[in-house]
C-alpha cells in the first residue's frame, strides 16, 4: 500500500466516506458488459447452484441448479448459462470488424466483458471454465456441444483476468478500490455491499452490509445461515421427488439472495461510468480486442481447447508478459492521473513544478560534427528530489518527449530533451509541469529459449498437445 493510498484511507476514517484516490477512470467499461453473479453450493467444489446473468439492469436472467449434487443437473445448468454467454459473444462480432498495421490484420470493433462482484466471481469463472472445456459431446456422460465452447471462453476470460489493465473480466470490488480508498481494511474491501457503502453513504452504510439478511454475501459462496435454515430444506424436497415445490421455493429464495447484489452491480457500473476514462483506458481495451479476435478465430478454425498445465517455456514467457504488463499499466496509471502520479511524487520517482528558464531553439554539437537541436529548460519544484543526473524523464502532457536530467541544484532541476521536439513545443517559462522516470516500456525481458530449445532440465522440447480424457479429470473427482 503506497504512502498515498494509506492517507487516502486515514481521511476516509476520519471523514465518514471513501476518499477518491483517482480522478480518471482506469477501467473500460463497455456499453453492454454482461454481469455474472455467481452462487455455488457450500462444501461442494465448485458446485454451481444458481447464477443471475444479463446484459441489462431490467431483464436479469436466473439459472438454477436444483440440486448442486446432481452431475446431470450441473452440466443442464452449464448449457443454459452457455446460451446466453455464447449468444453474447456472437453479439460481439456483429459489431463490425477494422484492419490495423502493417499486415492489416483483422480486429473486432467490440469485445466481450463480464462483469463479477469480486474476486471470487473470477475463481467461479476460471474453475467452471476448467471443469466443462473438457467434457465430451458423445458417449457416456455426454453433454451439449455448447458446454465445452462455454468452457473456452470462460477459461480465455479468465486468462485474460490475469492481465494487468485487461478489462475483459472485471470483479467490481476490485475496479470500485482502484478509485476509491474506503476506511476499511483489504479483506472487507472484497465485499461489495460494503464498499459501495462507504462511497456512497459512509460506515453506517458499511456496517449494514455485514447483516447477511440486509445485504446477502455477493457469491460465490452463500450465507451459512441460508444454507441451513433455507436451502437445506428446498433441496431436501428436490430429493423426496416434489420437484416442482422445490423449484419453486428455490427459485424465490435464490432470487432474493441475488437482486441485491444485481443492483449493486449496476449502481457500481453507473458509479464508474461518471468518471471520465483514462486517456490510457482505450489503449488497454484495444489489447483485450484483439486478444479476442485472435481467439475467436482460433477456435473456429478447430483450435484445441487451452490446456490444463503451460509448458515451460510457454509459461516462463507468460509471466514476463505479465511482468510488463504490469509495469506498462502502473506507468500509464500515473500518466493519466496527477492523484496516482502523487504516488510517485512521494517516493521521489517524479517531481512537479514551474518552469523557469527555457531555450527552444539550443543546439549542440552531433556525432557528425553537426549541431543537434537539443532544448534546455531548468524546472523549480518543491518535492523531494531523489532523481540521479542523467536520467530519461518523461512528462504525461508530453509523453513521446523525452528529457534527460542533466543537474540537479537545490530547488532547480535542469533538463535537456533528447527526442520528441517536432511532436510538442519546448515547455516555456511560468509553465506548471510534471516529470517522471516511470516508463510505460521500463522493463527489459532476456530473450528466452524456443520451446524446441527447451532445457533438460524442465523437461526436455515439450510433446505436440494432444486433448485426451484426463484433461477433464479435476483434482477433487
């Protein structure tokens, strides 16, 4: 937690309400995200029993699993919620198709996203993704062909979770405490009924929301409470064979543990969209575009379903992807936002101020005996200046310019810019400035091995993959 982040949640103590801690919105939120609220049954691994799904607040759709025990039932369950997630991103790609770059490849105008309330939405979605993308569509315990399409693209949303600035699967908890900082601890901030809380209201608010029968648990798991004085009993019923009466009694009982987290969603939905987005924001969806079109086409062109384990090498370079994703998304953060870029003020990674001497048109000898053009401006901050001469800068209101430190006296820094003059004017004097040494691109990746090169010791070049039926198989079967 930065130092910011914990004043931020000192004030929100102090004041009674969350205190913001950006002022632009870091998240894409689509024009028609598809919510995912779901519940699974205690004591039962990643047994679904019912979800509220659907794109608009109005029209929620409530799937059921009568009872979560039942393996014909689960996999019904799946089919139907394959109905409208598929249906959904089919939606996606009627939207229009672009070409970009050089080999003018194709990308999807429009992208899925799905919405969950928290954390524990994005584990539902990544272990139901795992347990159906295997299953097979003949034989014995045959299922709809749509259950393990449902599958894939449950597991490529919740890969695409795992991305820094993807906002292909988003928990609201997660997206509503990039923003604000509650008076709260972390753990509590996972509960969606309590943050909103504290934005909205204040303690008091978050407070009510621990009362389960006030604002019932946001899934996956249910209420203990529920569980034994409610569900119990309607599922005792499926069991003795009145099924209709336990549908029934289920499908009211469900239903009230699901509307206030739906309308929760969507008031954290509105919350968001009131903040203007990061100018970074569209750059990061255009990512999950295209990650999305890949996969789409991968899979109709008869693609194997994504397996259970990455080799080696493929794993050694998805971590470092995500290691500059990460990197890329904390710096661009800063760059969209002066509240984040204070962050870096702190630890003294950036520093602000005004400009006070300026020569736009200073030049100095090239390599080739030539005089460069080289500006020179000296900067007056009262930060902390912890910065080293000779280190590359770089200001958000001019990121494809780049200065070097080239001193540091007392209050005045000097700087000379070394690229990017013909893209934005020199600084000038009286101007209010920021510069940091946070890179979008600062990190450097070794070159790893190709996977034929792969090292005896993690196993020797991997086998071509080859789906089998141990792929379905899961650790608790």
């Amino acid at each position: 937690m930065s130092a910011i982040s914990s004043y931020a949640r000192a004030l929100a103590v102090d004041g009674g309400r969350a205190f913001p801690i950006a002022t632009r919105r870091h998240v894409h939120i689509a024009g028609e995200p598809l919510v995912l609220i779901p519940l699974t049954m205690a004591g039962e691994a990643n047994a679904p029993l019912a979800a509220m799904v659907g794109t608009r607040r109005d029209d929620p759709a409530l799937l059921i699993v009568p009872q979560p025990r039942n393996r014909d039932l689960r996999f019904a369950f799946a089919d139907e919620l394959a109905a409208v997630v598929l249906r959904y991103v089919e939606d996606r790609t009627r939207q229009g198709i672009e070409t970009y770059g050089k080999n003018q490849d194709p990308r999807y105008l429009d992208a899925p996203q799905l919405l969950v309330p928290n954390p524990g939405g994005v584990g539902f979605v990544r272990l139901f993704g795992r347990s159906t993308r295997f299953r097979r569509t003949t034989g014995e315990y045959a299922v709809s062909p749509d259950v393990p399409l449902l599958g894939r693209w449950l597991s490529f949303l919740a890969e695409r979770a795992e991305h820094p600035g993807s906002s292909a699967l988003l928990p609201m908890t997660s997206a509503l405490n990039l923003h604000w900082a509650t008076g709260q601890s972390s753990l509590e901030d996972t509960n969606l009924a309590a943050t909103l809380g504290w934005i909205t209201s204040g303690p008091d608010a978050a407070r009510e929301a621990e009362d389960p029968t006030v604002w019932p648990p946001a899934g996956p798991s249910t209420d203990p409470t529920f569980d034994n004085e409610i569900l119990a009993p309607a599922l005792r019923q499926w069991d003795e064979g009145r099924h209709e009466r336990a549908r029934a009694l289920l499908d009211r009982d469900l239903r009230t543990q699901l509307e206030p987290t739906w309308r929760l969603m969507w008031q954290a939905i509105d919350l968001l969209r009131a903040l203007p987005a990061g100018d970074s924001v569209d750059a990061r969806w255009t990512e999950d575009r295209n990650e999305f079109t890949s996969y789409y086409m991968y899979v109709n062109s008869g693609g194997y379903p994504q397996p259970r384990r990455d080799q080696a090498v493929a794993a050694a370079r998805r971590l470092q992807r995500l290691e500059r994703e990460q990197t890329a998304f904390d710096a661009t953060l800063a760059l969209d936002d002066p509240l984040v870029m204070a962050n870096y003020r702190v630890t003294g990674e950036a520093f602000a101020g005004t400009v006070v001497e300026s020569e736009p048109d200073r030049k100095v000898p090239g390599d080739k005996g030539r005089r460069v053009l080289r500006p020179l401006l000296v900067v007056r901050s009262d930060d902390p200046l912890r910065l080293t001469v000779g280190t590359d800068v770089v200001s958000p209101g001019r990121r494809k310019q780049v200065a070097k430190i080239l001193e540091i006296d007392g209050d005045r820094v000097t700087l000379q810019i070394e690229k990017g003059m013909t893209v934005a004017p020199t600084p000038a004097v009286g101007e209010e400035i920021t510069y940091t040494s946070v890179f979008p691109e600062g990190m450097q990746s070794p070159k790893l091995p190709t996977a034929e090169d792969t090292p005896w010791t993690h196993g020797g070049p991997p086998q071509p993959y080859v789906a089998s039926d141990d792929d379905a198989r899961e650790v608790w079967e």
